[in-house]
C-alpha cells in the first residue's frame, strides 16, 4: 500500500459574538499545529475575521473500516437499502438479498466481490462522474461490488466564520455554492461531513459503498469523511456539539443535552432556543449532517494554504498554499471538475 501524505486541515469561522469557544473543541490529538486566527473572504464576499485550525484528515479516535466484508463469513460496513429505505449491516443476509433482486455480488465459494485496488475504485469514480450507461461499466468499469478503498491522509485547508452571521434566508444544500473539497463542514475531530451519498447514482452499476460503523468512507479525492455523524452511529444521547458546519454555526448530536429529541428544527435541519444560539442537529434520516447554510460559508483548499477566498467554488478557495507528499495540492475534487458536487460520494 501507499505511503500515506500528511493531512493539514485549516478551517476559518467569521466575526459577531461567537456563541461557542471553537478552539476548546478540539482535541490536541487532531490538531497539527496551534489554533490561530486571521482575516479571510467568505461565500457573499465579505471580509472577516476566521479561524485557522489545522488537523490530520485521518481520525485520531476510532479505526476506519470495515466496509466490505471478504467473504460470506465476514460482517461488513452499513448500507441504507434504496428498495426498503432500512438500514443493512452489510452481510451473507444483505448480499443474498441482492442477489435475490437479481445482482451477482459474490462467488460460489462464498468471496465478495470489491473493488481490490485504486485502478478498480477510480474506476468507479470515472463511470458515476461521467454518466456510463451499466452496460459501458460491465464491460470497462465495476458492477456488481462493494466499493471500497483505505484512504490517503492529505492536506486540506478549510475555512469557516468565527463567528458565524445570518443570512436574510438560509440556503437549501442543493442550491449552496462550495468548493467540492469543501465537505459541509468539520467534525471536532479533524474528519470532514460531506453531502448524502448519491445512492441512485451508485446502485445504478449494482454498486454499495458503505459507511462504516463511525459512518464514514472513503471518497473520489481518496479522502475519508463521514456521511453520518458518529454520534449517530454510536446513539450518543448528549447532545454536544460534534463539529461545524461550513457557515460556522455549530452541529450538535442527535438529541438535545438532556436526552430529548430536537423540537421545531427548520428546513435546513437547524434551531435557536435556551440560549444556545443557532445550531444544526444530526440525524439518522436525511439530510444526516446539515440540509443547508443559515449563515454565508467558508471553504476547503487542498495544501497548506494561508488566504481564505470562499468565493472561489472551483476547488481553489485559497492562495499560497503548499502541497502535501502527493503533489502540489494533492488529488483533485470529490467530482474531478470544477463546481459543488451536492451529493459528492
């Protein structure tokens, strides 16, 4: 396997009164270098003042994987079925009902079909990206597998407002303009929350790509995030705050602190109540991390970068950057091109 690059995360966060010390939230064990604060560039081209938190993209706290089990005998990630709407462990008994539908997803000798190597996962990238119809992937891409693949540590630069202001309206994801890179924001521990999986998308090619048990995997750019929250997974009862969301404001668990399920939450799965200030709450339904921005965003720049510019969506939301062990910049976007992927897998 590869020699793993270094990752270098730096988010920024905007000016007001931030409801939350954002620096306090954050492990050591996730951060590379100190907290720091600087001026940048947010979404609707205002200046302000953002923090610069560099962290590992790889998690310091739990182990990544599994994702596909090797063989029948084996217990894989989680994989929500597009027919049922249920979540699956991915198993003998998950992967017979595919076939039952009329998939060919292991041998007769019990070995699950996966994608084995990054040609084979790049692969994949390729024929979703670009439209293939199944009968081009049967013959030149993947079909019929569970796709998975270990990530790359990279380095990453995401800026978010320190402290995060209101927009007149929030921001429906889909309408949302972000750098592909930029994921939906960060959790506490350095590993970035992305869209919902593009599940049509991916069954299309009689593919899974399952999260794992924390409800992460590993993307196009070769990068682990999440597309659940891992309070989620974990059925974390305490309501703290797991991350940030890409406008600043703060993503807290599943449930409020006292154990009680968030009441009145808007379109964009948010609320403000007990003083709290605005925040997001995860969930096990979609949109699972955030449905939308209350507040104009910051941005992800792959490379050590020092300007905040979230007004460039292309993947270049920064200048000056230095690269990591992969090359100058490292891999390119979740889509590969230019503009936000909604539902970058």
């Amino acid at each position: 396997m590869r020699a793993l690059s270094f990752a270098y995360v730096i988010v920024c966060l905007t000016a007001h009164a931030a409801p939350v010390d954002l620096p306090s939230l954050f492990d050591k064990r996730a951060l590379v270098k100190p907290i720091t604060e600087m001026e940048g560039i947010l979404s609707d081209g205002s200046k302000a003042t953002v923090y610069k938190i560099v962290v590992r993209s790889l998690p310091y706290d739990h182990a990544m994987g599994p994702w596909s089990p090797a063989t029948l005998k084996d217990k894989g990630g989680y994989w929500e079925d597009t027919v049922d709407k249920k979540l699956y462990r991915v198993d003998a008994d998950y992967l017979k009902i595919l076939n039952q539908r009329g998939w060919n997803m292991f041998d007769a000798d019990g070995t699950v079909h996966r994608t084995k190597d990054r040609t084979e996962f790049d692969k994949v990238a390729r024929q979703e990206l670009a439209g293939w119809t199944y009968e081009q992937a049967a013959k030149e891409g993947v079909t019929n597998s569970v796709i998975e693949l270990q990530p790359l540590e990279q380095i990453v630069t995401i800026f978010l407002p320190k402290n995060p202001k209101a927009s007149e309206k929030v921001t429906p994801l889909r309408q949302a303009k972000f750098s592909p890179r930029s994921g939906l924001g960060i959790s506490t521990n350095g590993i970035r929350f992305f869209p919902p999986e593009p599940v049509d998308r991916i069954t299309a090619f009689k593919n899974i790509a399952p999260l794992d048990p924390k409800g992460g995997h590993t993307g196009f750019g070769h990068e682990y995030h999440y597309h659940r929250a891992p309070s989620v997974m974990d059925e974390d009862k305490s309501g703290k705050i797991v991350g940030f969301a890409l406008d600043g404001f703060p993503v807290r668990g599943p449930t409020e602190t006292d154990g009680s399920a968030p009441k009145k939450l808007d379109a964009i799965s948010g609320h403000d109540h007990d003083g709290l200030g605005y925040h997001y709450h995860v969930s096990n339904a979609w949109p699972y991390i955030v449905g939308g921005f209350k507040g104009p965003l910051g941005t992800a720049v792959l490379g050590d970068v020092d300007t905040c510019d979230a007004t460039k969506t292309g993947g270049d939301g920064g200048k000056g950057g230095k690269g990591g062990k992969g090359g100058k910049g490292g891999p390119k976007g979740a889509d590969g091109k230019k503009g936000p992927p909604p539902d970058a897998k």
